[in-house]
C-alpha cells in the first residue's frame, strides 16, 4: 500500500466566475462525451456515516484492512490528489471526514480515468469500499466503486485558510457551513441549547403554543416594530415584537402554564448583539410569581450548561460559571455600588437630573429620579456584571406590564438577568389588575404622542382579557441567540442565527 501523500493545496489561481465557466463547459462535455448526468440520481443508500466508519473501524492497526466488510457511504470532495495510478481525496458529510484511496486496480481503468478527468473537488460521491489504516495511521476507504451524485460548479474555498470573510459567512452561509466544520458544530449546539429548554418546560407540565406573528398592534415590549399591509383587510399589520400580551390571554383561558419559542421582529440598529430579527423563549405559568421565574431561569441556563458539557464556559477569554445559584442584586443596591448614587436618598426629580447630569447623562429636563435610575445603571453598571446576576426592582414607569411591589410601590416585582454585560432575561410577576393596566397604557400612550416611537400601544382587547381575570402569574422571556452565543463562545451574534439580516448588495 502507498504511503499517504502529502496534502497539496488546491490554491485557486482563477477567479471564481472563470472557474464556473469552466466547470459549466466541463459538465457539457461531461454529458456530450460520456453521456453522464451528474444530476439524474434522486436517491443513494448511505448504510452508514462517516462518524459511524470512524467510531466502528477506529481499531484497525496501521496497514490492517477489514476486507471482509463493505463500506457503503457518501460525501462531498474537500481536497483531491492526483497521481498516476492511485489517487487521494478527504471526504466530509455532516458527520465527520475520512481519506478516500482510489487505485487502478481497485476500481478498474475506466472508473479510475473517469475520477481523474471529471472529479473535482465540492462534488458528492456515493461511494462503496472497505475500511483500512494507511502505514502512517490514518484510517482512510479503499474505493471499489462510486457514482457522481452531484456536479459543483462553483469552487470551495481555499482548503489551508478556510473561509474567514465575514461578509461572505453571513451571506453565504452554506459555503460558511462547507467550508468551517465548526461553524455547524455551533449550530448542533444551538438546536441542543432549544431542546434543553424544551425538555425544562416539559417537565414541569408547560403546554408549547403558537402566536400570531401578524397583528393590529405591536405590543409586549417597548421597541419599533416592522409594518407591513393586508390587501384583503386594507389594514396594516405589525409583525410581532413580543409574544407577551398573547400568551397571557392564554393564561385568561385557563391553559395553565405555556410557553413558546419562536421569531420576534424589531425595527431597530444592527450590531453584534442585536439583530432586527431573532428568537425568544416566553414562559407564563398560573399561581407563579418572579421568583419563581428566577429559579426556572437557573434551572434551563444550568441544564443548557450542563447538555454542552460545563458549567465554565470560555466567554472572548473571560470564564462564565453558569454554577448555580447566580448573583441578586436590586438596580437601587447596584447603582449605589458602582456609581455612589442612592436614588432613595434623592428627594427630588431635579435634584436627580443634576445628579445625572453631573454624572454625564444626557438631560432633557423630563426625566424623573426612577428614569435617572434606569439611565445610571444601563450607562454604568450593565458592562460590568460579568458573571450571570439577577437584577432585581426596576421602575414601575419603565416596567408598564409588571406587578407593583406593594411594599415598595415605586418598583415593580421584577428581574433581568444579565451575562458578561448583556440582558439574556428579562421576567415579572404580571400585573393583573386590569384598572392599573389601563392606567399604565394610557401612561404609554401619552408618550407616544409625545415621540417616543418604542412606547407600547394601548391595547384595550388586552385590558378587556384581564377583567375576566388573570390569576396570579410568573412570566419570563429568554433570548436563545444569546444564550447559545455564551455557551458556544461566538462573538456575534450573526454567528448563531443561520441567515442573520444582511444590507442588500447594492
């Protein structure tokens, strides 16, 4: 048997577009002087993948060969190389990746011209064989026989460097997934992480529904929504912001306890953290309040932790313990710690401006000492809660769908949770008195009027749901793509949602 050779790169000296002209040209000829179609296949039977050949054969010694099974699999062509009378080619599938050994002998003459004149790399192969390790140790196929299931036209990326260019990741994300095997691992982990929270909810009896995505209003969240128009209907429509106000209705109709994962829409900037649309757990459960919200919000972050191995994760090189139980602290206690400010010691709404402003805040003159409160801490003490803290105690004027604390009725019984600087959750005991709710709605609505463009709408069909009666409740909303970006340290987070919202090309 031939030593393994040395891998050559297939550096790409043409430009792209002449290369797809070329291998256009070539499938002519393919079809014109074979009478080949690459194409015509619509079925081939894998009997196993290609982590399966490595798990099963991974005890063969060097030189050793399994002649008496058969290997029957399939993949797509990273790297090919040529030689006279045998040839090398590494294989992947969505699965792993193993050398294939091409001979003269092996395949017969007419097979093996036909791999070296129309083979090329990015193509898939059907392949039959039988499992061996090379003298160098490398467990590898020996071909008997293939069949070209698919033709590439267009050529991978340059093998040695992978594909690095974010612009073309985000945009072309099936040449990202080809080209960086980890980049599909990230995603495995992304749908684990979704099936962890899954496996949570169910297990405490949480029924999964489904929300309009379409609506008259755009509500549950303080945020710009995308419009769009019904031609039937000649109204405009709002894609959803927040899956809130429809899941308590749902609470209303004694459904207990529900939860949905799905899309929210908001018409807001692009950065790494935020993208126009992304994916969001809420949770509502009867009899509950924020505590026990808290504690679920442990639990599934722990079980996510746990499902990709650790509870320290590497974070941009910062470690992360996800070991519960997480830090709790109240916005008052927090911005007092890092900004010397005690908004409880502040008697007046000027006197906070002031402070504000001494602090570097914008004023505008409107601003109370609760809204003062709000901007210190997302100026100065939201970076720096690093590992996962509970945030306890916001606002009620910043928290229009929160029960108040009846013990401290200028805040509201509620929590975000935030990971290395960034809110991950956000969760309340929901306020179900209906005659606060119109209060706090007609609140929101003044400011719209006023320009605030993110102020909730008034919802009366909402307010109507709560004087039928809304039991006590416990509700949470979990951002998944962050939550996956901390568990699978990716940075942006276009690198964990699989088309993310690109500026068309012009």
């Amino acid at each position: 048997m031939p030593e393994d050779q040395n891998e050559m790169s297939p550096i790409l000296e043409l430009p792209e577009e002449e290369i797809l002209k070329q291998r256009i040209d070539k499938l002519m000829r393919l079809r014109k002087e074979e009478g080949v179609d690459p194409f015509r296949n619509d079925r081939w039977d894998r009997k196993e993948t290609l982590a399966e050949i490595n798990a099963t054969y991974g005890y063969l010694e060097p030189d050793a060969h399994a002649t008496e099974v058969e290997i029957v699999t399939a993949g797509r062509l990273m790297t090919i190389r040529r030689h006279g009378k045998a040839s090398f080619a590494t294989m992947e599938d969505e699965t792993s990746r193993i050398q294939l050994y091409f001979q003269l002998d092996a395949t017969g003459e007419e097979a093996y011209t036909f791999f070296k004149k129309w083979v090329d790399t990015g193509d898939i192969l059907g392949v039959i064989g039988i499992p061996f390790r090379t003298r160098r140790g490398e467990l590898s196929v020996q071909v008997r026989s293939y069949t070209l299931l698919s033709k590439a036209l267009r050529p991978l990326p340059e093998k040695w460097h992978g594909l690095k260019d974010t612009e073309i990741r985000y945009r072309q994300r099936y040449v990202d997934l080809i080209a960086n095997p980890e980049v599909r691992d990230t995603f495995r982990k992304r749908a684990l992480v979704i099936r962890t929270f899954r496996d949570v909810l169910e297990r405490h009896g949480t029924l999964e529904v489904e929300t309009p995505i379409l609506s008259s209003l755009a509500g549950g969240a303080n945020a710009r929504p995308f419009i769009t128009y019904h031609n039937a209907l000649g109204v405009n429509l709002y894609l959803r912001i927040a899956t809130e106000l429809y899941l308590k209705r749902l609470i209303v109709g004694m459904l207990g306890r529900v939860y949905e994962i799905g899309k929210n829409f908001r018409n807001e900037g692009i950065d790494i953290m935020h993208n126009p649309e992304f994916t969001a757990m809420e949770v509502y459960w009867a009899y509950a309040n924020y505590q026990d919200m808290m504690d679920l919000t442990e639990e599934i972050l722990v079980a996510c932790a746990d499902a990709l191995g650790s509870r320290k994760v590497s974070y941009q090189g910062t470690e992360i313990s996800f070991e519960p139980p997480f830090k709790r602290a109240t916005m008052v206690d927090l911005v007092k710690e890092f900004c010397g400010v005690d908004i409880e010691a502040v008697a007046s709404d000027e006197e906070a401006r002031r402070i504000g402003k001494s602090k570097g805040l914008e004023i505008t003159g409107k601003e109370t000492r609760f809204g003062i409160l709000t901007e210190l801490f997302e100026a100065y003490v939201e970076e720096k809660l690093i590992q996962p803290t509970f945030v306890l105690g916001h606002p009620v004027e910043v928290s229009p769908l929160a029960k108040r604390n009846y013990d401290a009725p200028d805040y509201t019984n509620r929590f975000e949770l935030f990971v290395y600087g960034k809110e991950v959750a956000n969760a309340f005991s929901e306020l179900n008195d209906p005659l606060d709710q119109r209060e706090r709605f007609t609140d929101q609505l003044r400011k719209k009027t006023e320009g605030d463009e993110e102020a909730h709408d008034f919802d009366e069909d909402f307010v109507q749901a709560l004087e039928y009666g809304l039991p006590p409740t416990g509700g949470l909303g979990i951002g998944i793509d962050r939550v996956t970006m901390f568990l699978t340290d990716s940075r942006s987070i276009r690198d964990v949602i699989l088309f993310p919202t690109m500026k068309p090309k012009s």
